[in-house]
C-alpha cells in the first residue's frame, strides 16, 4: 500500500512538472503568471518528490 502512494505521489510530481513547461514560445503558462505562484509552485513540486520517494525507499524494507 505504501508503494503505491509513493508512486503516486510521484507521478503527481511529474504530471505538475509538465504542466508547468513553458509553452514554444517561452510564454507562463496562465496559472503561473501570478506573482504568489512562481513562490509557492517550485516547493509544492518538491514536498511531493520528497514524500514520495520517502515512501518508496520506506515502503521497499
């Protein structure tokens, strides 16, 4: 059960990752242009890498 909501907390990550890329022409994409979203969007990103690979590598013993 554990490694399951790790995976998913990491695929989560990625998925945030990927919609926040800039589009080809460089330009935000709309929920970013926000000044509070370019601080809190980087952080959220990371609390889930972070949770779910602690639960991966704690789910593995």
């Amino acid at each position: 059960m554990g490694l399951a909501i790790g995976l998913a907390m990491l695929v989560i990550a990625v998925v945030l990752i990927y919609v926040g890329l800039p589009d080809r022409q460089g330009g935000s994409p709309r929920f970013l242009r926000f000044e509070a979203a370019s601080i809190l969007y980087p952080p959220l990103i990371l609390v889930f890498i972070a949770i779910g690979t602690a639960q991966v590598v704690f789910s593995l013993d």
